[in-house]
C-alpha cells in the first residue's frame, strides 16, 4: 500500500525507517520530512497543517495510509477533515480526530476526563485569565513546589515548575498574559508529584489496545537533570523499574480506564495514545497524555518492535487480527529482549538561542548504532544543522551497558560546531 507520513523530525525519521521495511508498503511519502527520511522514503514540500494540500496530494498519489507525526495536525481535526470527505474517507487515516486530540490539546480537558474515569492524577484547578485573582489566592495557599501548565499546546515549553510563592504568582501572571499565546489563556495549576517518571504507548482503535515497548525519557538540558526542560535529550528502553506488578496497575488503573472512558463518551479513537506518567510509592499517576508517539521516545521503542508496525496499524483500522471484536481487549506487541539507549545530539545554546547551518560530519564513523535525524538540511550535497535537536543516535545492547554504550560511541563520532549531548542518560534510573 502507499503510505504518507506527516512530520519532519527524528520521530518521523525513525517511523519511516520502520513502515518503509514493511512488506505491506509498496511506496512511502514523507511530509515535508528531512534528509534523514529522505533514505527510507520520498520527502515531499508539503505542509502537515495544510489540510488541502494534504488531501490534494493523497488523492493525486492514491495514497491508502496516512500516519500522523506531530500533534498539532490532528487537534486541529486532519482527521475529520478526512472523514468529511467522501472520497478519502476509505482511507485509513492513524490519528484520531479532533476531539480525541484534546487529550493532549488541553489539559483541562484531560484532567476533567481523567476525573470523570476515576484515573489517578495530580490535583489541579484551572483559571483564565478572568480569574486572575482567584488564581492566585490559590497559589497563595498551595504547597510548593507547585506545578504551571498552559492549557494548550505550546511545543513542549508550557510546563513550569515553581519552587518559590513569588516565581509562581510572576509565573502565573505572563502564562496568563499570553506567555505562550493561545495555549496560555488558560492555565492548570497542579499539585507537584514527586517521583520516577516513564512512558506508555499503545495502538488503540478506541476498543482494543496493543502495548508497545515501554520507555524512559530525560527531558532536562543538564547533566543530572539540572536546567530548562526541552523537548528530550534522550531515552532508554525498557526502563528497569517498571516491573510487571507496576505494569498490571498501569494497565488496571489508567490504560483502561482511558480506552473504555472514550467509548463511554462517544470519542472514536484510532491512533496512539502516549501515556506520560510517574510512580509514586509504587503507584503509577498519570501526568500527562499524548495523541501521538514521542520524540525522543520512538528512536528508542521502534527498534526493540520485533513485529511489522504496517501490519499491526491495519489490524487497528480493520477491526481484524488482535483488534477483531471478538478479540481480548488487550494485546503486548513482540518486543525485543534487547535494551534500546537514545542519545539527542543538539545545537550550542539549546532549548533557547541558537545558531543553524553548521556542517555536520562522522555519520559514517558510526557503525554499530543507529541515526536518526530531526534538525537537519541538505544544501550542495552537505548535511547542516537546522535545528535544536539535531540527531539521535540509538544503540541496541543486551543489556543497558552495552545499548549505552554503542549510543555514546555513536555520539561521540558525530562532530559538528556546538555539538552538545548529555553523557549520562540512562544513568541512576
């Protein structure tokens, strides 16, 4: 089948590396892509918000799958906008529409959801700014460390965690002031959960879910997890401490309730769902949700996916296989035994000011890893930074140590102006 890709980033560069090895994909397009990409697929100047340049396009091409990266094209409805078109409303679209999508386009809305379905979260409130004061006499009140979310999306930076009153009541006020522009006009004030944070993924149709690989990212710029959050320096999986038992109450408690909360609401569903949370005690809460896959997470779960990931997306979209209605609810996709480690090589100055076009060299150096690009650009034969996050190099172990390794070496052997990576992901999880 033809298959276009939405996205340009390491995500998308490792989702192309995995369908494009499916024997069920005939051809692939990747939209707009990068050089990375380029490898597995064709890279087309396309949009992924421009709905009709996308719907143009798929017509024009025959187009059969469509694979939805980032988040923003589906809350803003791609998937409806298909289903609303009798002639590519066949097409079997991975993403779900725009009010699944509010599960990560507001927190709001997620965390009303999650309250609705008995799912164990942090305590929240949120405020407009019409509640400016209401807001805070809360904070004046709450415990620190306190928790700042943006209601909407805000590309990974509308999340803060205040440590002192004054930075919360100073932090509260521009998120509100538009900080962050639409997806501040409303701000969750949540309770501060301390603990080791992981990542869960599934493939659900909104009936049936299949697990994929668990994963670890490190989302601080600094060594020690120390500085600005961005959008992940890296990852590990499976992450040791989530052991079956911390599993079982995963799924019993958030997996489920989630699948089977969408179904009692009405909400069609058919994509992933990134569950974003952290074990408290043992117990597992839920911080956040995504509708997609995560960056860096993919790089390091679609490695250890020993199954065809085409395959198991028609399984999903047909109601056949694993996901037939007579099917147990639940499947566990055939996962590696081997440890997967991912290593975000970014520009100097990263996540605030940087500079781009850097040439980038020693990609062929690394031979016992895998690289993925995210911020790069091809310009007379020479690959340069585009980017914040330039690369990520993933390595395969039979054990952590060694996948560890392999991603160190393979980080090591990328040069170029301003490299900058953590040396220690994956180290006291």
């Amino acid at each position: 089948m033809k298959i276009l890709l939405l996205g340009s980033g390491g995500r998308e560069h490792a989702l192309a590396w995995k369908m494009a090895g499916s024997p069920f994909c005939s051809a692939l397009y990747i939209a707009p892509g990068n050089p990375g990409a380029a490898r597995e697929g064709t890279c087309v100047s396309l949009a992924p918000d421009d709905f009709s340049g996308v719907a143009e396009f798929v017509r024009r091409e025959g187009i059969e799958m469509v694979v939805v990266g980032p988040e923003a094209p589906l809350v803003a409805g791609l998937a409806d906008y298909f289903a609303e078109q009798p002639d590519l409303s066949e097409v079997c679209f991975i993403g779900p529409g725009a009010e699944g999508a509010q599960l990560e386009g507001s927190k709001d809305f997620a965390k009303r959801f999650m309250q609705r379905h008995g799912i164990p979260t942090a305590a929240y409130r949120t405020f407009s700014a019409a509640e400016l004061e209401s807001g805070l006499q809360h904070l004046a009140k709450a415990n620190l460390p306190i928790v700042l979310k943006a209601d909407g999306l805000a590309a990974g930076k509308g999340v803060l965690i205040c440590e002192e009153r004054e930075e919360a009541f100073s932090a509260f006020r521009q998120m509100l002031e538009g900080q962050f522009g639409e997806a501040s006009r409303k701000v969750v004030v949540e309770e501060f959960l301390a603990g080791r944070e992981f990542s869960v993924f599934v493939l659900t149709n909104g009936s049936h879910y299949c697990l994929l690989p668990t994963a670890k990212d490190h989302k601080r710029i600094g060594e020690g997890d120390t500085g600005l959050n961005t959008g992940g320096m890296g990852a590990i999986s499976p992450p040791p401490f989530v052991d079956e038992e911390l599993m079982a109450k995963v799924e019993k408690r958030i997996i489920q309730p989630t699948i089977r909360g969408l179904q009692a609401e009405g909400i069609p569903y058919l994509g992933f769902i990134f569950f974003g949370l952290i074990e408290v005690d043992g117990e597992p809460y839920v911080i956040e949700y995504n509708c997609r896959l995560g960056d860096p997470e993919t790089q390091a779960i679609l490695p250890r996916l020993d199954e065809d990931l085409v395959a198991l997306m028609r399984e999903a979209a047909a109601g056949s296989g694993r996901f037939a209605a007579d099917a147990p609810e639940k499947c566990v996709a055939e996962i590696s035994p081997q440890a997967a480690a991912t290593i975000v090589l970014a520009s100097g100055g990263y996540p605030e000011h940087y500079e781009k076009g850097f040439p980038i060299s020693g990609l062929e150096k690394v031979q016992d890893a895998l690289v993925f690009q995210a911020g790069t650009s091809l310009k007379d034969g020479q690959l340069l930074t585009a980017g914040g996050r330039v690369l990520a190099v993933t390595g395969l172990g039979k054990d952590m140590a060694e996948a560890l390794q392999k991603a160190r070496a393979g980080a090591e052997a990328i040069e170029f102006e301003g490299r900058y990576f953590r040396r220690d992901i994956g180290l006291g999880v």
